[in-house]
C-alpha cells in the first residue's frame, strides 16, 4: 500500500480516531514548540532525542578534508560515490552516501567545490555503489550530456567525466545525485555537496565589506534527515513528503557558531527532501532583521531589509545579518518559524493527520524549529567600530542585474500541476513514469517563452525546477496571503524574486509566470528535465523531459 493510499484511509470516520489518537504525541509537540520559543531556557530538547543538550556542537565549516572539506576546481578532480560511516551524532557512526575524492593526499567527502565563472570544470565520477546514480550540476547552465539528469545513469560499476564551461555569474549552487525515482532516497543518504563560484563583481562587494569566505562569509547547507536510535539515515521509496527527526547545518546536529559582533554573509541552501523552511533570526523571541542580497543565481540589484522568508528545497538565499549591535554573550537562533503548509494534496479535500506514521519524532510541515544557534562573542573597541562600518558600507547597488524583460509580446506556455483522484501528481497531463524519456514538448534555442505555471487550489505548495536555465520571475496571482504580505514590486512580486531563479515556489491557488531565454552556446537536439524538487513528488514522475533544438 503506498503512502498516499494509506493516508486516504485516514479520511472520514477514520480522521477523528486518528485526531484522538495523536493528542498525546500533539501535547508533546507543543510542550516543545513552547520551550524552543524561550531563548533563555538552558536547553531545547532536539527531536527525537528528549535528553539531547542542543547547540553544543561547533558548527562544521569548509576545511581541508573531510566532510565538507573545500576543493578548488582548477584541476581535473576524480570523485567516488560510495557508502562510509562518519562520526556526526554522539555514538555510532552514521552511514553516508557520499561523493569520496583524495586531493594532495587530503581525503574528502562531498566537498564544497569553488571556481570561477568562465572556468572550464572537469569532475570524473566513479560509481562505486550497487545502483545507478549521477552528479547533477543544479542551477548551472550547461548541455544535456553534462547536466547530470536521470536521462544518463552511471551505472554501477561504471565511469562518467563531466566537462563543461561555467557561463553562470557568481551565486552559490550546488551538486546532487539525480537518477529516476532514486533521487530521494539519494539525497536523504548524503549524496550533495556545494558549488560556490565567484566573479568580479561577488569579489568586489566582498573585499568592500571586508567579508572573507570562510570567517564572515560563510555556507549553511540545511538538511533534515530520519534518523533512527542506532544513528542511521532511514528512507522508504513510496512514502510522499520525506522529513526528518534531525536537523544538520553543515553536516552538524544541533549546531553553534561564535560569532563578533560584527556583519556576517551568510549562504542558505535547503538540502531537504520536502521541508519547507521560514529562516528566521531570532534574539531573545524577537526577530533580528537581516537583508537579502541574492538568491539561486547570485547578488540582486539591490538590498532587502527581512524578518523573514520562505526557502524551498533547492532554493538558496543570501543574507547579511548584524550582529554588531549584540552584547557579548548574546545567542540567537536560526529558525524555521511556523506557517501554514497548505498540504490538502487531494483533489477529495485535506488528509487527517498522520503524524507517528513514516517520521517518527520529527516536526510536522509547517511547524517551528530551531535550526542553530550563534553566540555572540567579546571583541575589542577598534573591531566593533570595524564591524559599525562594515554595516553601513553595504552599497545601495549590489550588482548589475538587468531589470527583467519586458515579456508582453513573448508567447505563453501554460503548465498545470495537479493530483488526480489516485494520487498521481502530474505537469500538465504528463507523469514522468507515463511517458518516459521522450520530450513532451520542444522549444527553439534562441526563442523566448514565458511560462504560465499554475497550481490548483486543493495541493500542496511545489518548488519547480528547471534545468539547463535560468529564468526571471515576472509575476504572481492569486497568491496566499503569506506571500502577498511580501509584495515589494509590481506583479505581486517578492525580493526573492527579483534575481536569477532556476527553482520556483507555486503555492495552492496560484499562478507564477516565469520568463526564459532559451539562448545557448550548443547545437542539436538538448533534453533538460521540469519537475518538482519535492523529491518525493519527482521521484513519482512529478517530472518531465523537454527538447531545445535549432
């Protein structure tokens, strides 16, 4: 029985036992939510883990070896994708899918990888697991054969060199396992790492705040995984929505980062399967604003001032967060604030909950949670004065993003996603595990579309993605209220969408209208994949294939 079959059981007569029967776990939830809610309090209690003592372990940043040890990529590097057991939770070790390489006798597992726009980038991978999988290069635009999709499986046992050119602008992006409907249970095993490029214009802005990568300029790569009592990663192909019990920034549980009182830039990647996150900055339950300076495809125009903002799976955001006005010993809290997951996902109406059933101890979508915590250290008066002008250094232009285009003459394409009354999510009509590799629709290279993307009422919010592209958000409708209070710009736009997209959040109820040039440097027919970075949801054919041809 499928996860989605299981759950309409639940519908009816059968909600209010299952309502009854959750209360306790439902009184625990809130006992918890409470607590976290209170800064001061000596320890929040980790879920599924009652007697952990959070935030005690230093946050795991870019090193020379290791997990998340950082690799240029100025040289040819030869990666494995295999299985090894790492020490990231207090006991046993935890096994770990992961992409292993050897740089200069340093051995390194899912390293960040740093180059340049304009390099060329050559990466051998060697399958040495017993299934299919990839390197897919998300948000790069780069040719099918390089893409790293599910359209070219390393077999087991088998050998894949990817070269191309890296013609994106500077952002921070990022690098998964991709094969068809493994790609979840790929992911929540650890097959990802980070792909941060630089360019001028990133470097200039850096050097003007005198923010160094690697001190105050720093990656936050979240994930939350199902952990079990014997540290393990669990996953279970056919279940909808994978979340976790655990949360790791950077590989680390419950993490802490001491931080100056001083401006930081901080890269926000959501390496989740399905959770949603609202990012917070919370300071003694009261929210520490933070500016929005880029996302998916690097620095926008200009600075946003935040309390808060939504981040996908697969979305990454940029922020500038100050703690230059927090009194040394000061904590504040990365959070996940509460919202309403609009998860109905039937066309029949909402599923009663199942909170026990697949993710025991983990908070539901939508529910709050700590992420990690920074405490503010002592510094001296020059380097608080440093850190004063660093802050108001931030220039009013930070790139030069073009506007986005005017699309009124650029044909239409209309793309529906939806459930049917079985439980099949489908991009217009079409479920991947219906109509396979072939393309279910072609667009000239060179040509210009907008794509018209709607969401029925009665679904779940779905962060789509596209691959081989970047595209610019132009509008919004019929949005929930969450995101209409966000509207700065005309077309019911948001500062998250006012940069480089290569993924998209649809809410319930609305429609995204999202433009693309379909320019590039290849020639013949190029297949790319549209789907839904729910990875549970793609994983059940939420996917489907495209064609670029001259």
């Amino acid at each position: 029985m499928t996860d989605i079959t299981r759950r309409r059981l639940f519908v009816g007569l059968a909600a209010a036992a299952a309502v009854v029967a959750a209360t306790p776990w439902l009184f625990k939830r809130r006992r918890e939510h409470d607590h976290a809610m209170n800064p001061a309090a000596d320890a929040h209690t980790a879920p599924g883990l009652p007697n952990a003592q959070p935030f005690q372990t230093p946050l795991r940043l870019p090193g020379r070896e290791g997990l998340f040890a950082e690799v240029a990529l100025s040289a040819s590097l030869a990666l494995s994708a295999r299985a090894a057991a790492f020490p990231i939770f207090a006991g046993k070790p935890t096994p770990v899918w992961h992409y292993a390489g050897s740089v200069e006798g340093r051995a390194v597992a899912n390293p960040l990888l740093c180059a340049a726009t304009g390099d060329s980038v050559e990466v051998v991978l060697a399958n040495e697991l017993t299934e299919a999988t990839t390197i897919h290069w998300h948000g790069l635009s780069i040719d099918e054969a390089n893409d790293g999709s599910g359209l070219h499986p390393v077999a087991a046992g088998a050998r894949q060199t990817y070269r191309y050119r890296i013609d994106n602008r500077a952002g921070l992006y990022w690098y998964h396992a991709h094969p068809h409907e493994r790609t979840g249970l790929q992911l929540q095993r650890g097959l990802a790492g980070l792909l941060r490029v630089e360019d001028e214009e990133d470097r200039a802005l850096g050097e003007r705040l005198g923010l160094r990568w690697g001190e105050r300029d720093l990656p936050l790569f979240i994930a939350d995984k199902q952990v079990d009592a014997d540290n393990a990663i669990v996953y279970r192909i056919g279940t909808d929505d994978w979340i976790g019990n655990r949360v790791l920034v950077n590989w680390t549980p419950e993490p802490f980062l001491e931080v100056l009182p001083a401006l930081y830039r901080l890269r926000l990647v959501n390496g989740c399967n399905a959770r949603m996150l609202r990012i917070a900055f919370d300071h003694q339950g009261q929210p520490l604003p933070f500016r929005l300076i880029g996302t998916d495809g690097g620095l926008l125009a200009q600075a946003w001032s935040m309390d808060d903002v939504f981040l996908a799976p697969a979305q990454r955001i940029d922020v500038l967060v100050d703690f230059g006005a927090l009194a040394p010993g000061a904590r504040v809290l990365l959070r996940s604030l509460e919202y309403v997951a609009m998860e109905n996902e039937d066309e029949s109406g909402a599923f009663a909950p199942d909170p026990m059933g697949d993710h025991p101890g983990a908070a539901p979508m939508g529910d709050a949670l700590d992420l990690m915590q920074f405490c503010v250290a002592a510094c001296s008066d020059s380097q608080r004065r440093q850190a004063r002008l660093a802050s108001a250094n931030v220039p009013a232009a930070l790139s030069a993003l073009p506007a986005p285009p005017d699309t009124a003459a650029w044909p239409v394409r209309p793309i529906r996603l939806r459930m049917d009354s079985d439980g099949t999510w489908f991009i217009n009509d079409w479920n991947y595990h219906q109509v396979g590799h072939a393309p279910v629709f072609s667009v000239k290279r060179g040509s210009r579309e907008v794509w018209e993307i709607r969401n029925n009422m009665t679904s779940m919010p779905h962060p789509i993605h596209l691959h081989g592209f970047q595209f610019r958000v132009v509008s919004r409708s019929i949005s929930p209220p969450d995101v209409r209070s966000r509207k700065v710009a005309p077309q019911g736009l948001g500062p998250q969408d006012l940069g480089l997209s290569d993924t998209v959040v649809v809410w319930p109820g609305e429609i995204v209208r999202i433009a693309i040039d379909f320019s590039q440097p290849f020639s013949g027919t190029q297949r790319y994949m549209l789907h839904c970075h729910n990875l549970e949801h793609e994983d059940m054919g939420m996917m489907v294939s495209f064609a670029v041809e001259d």
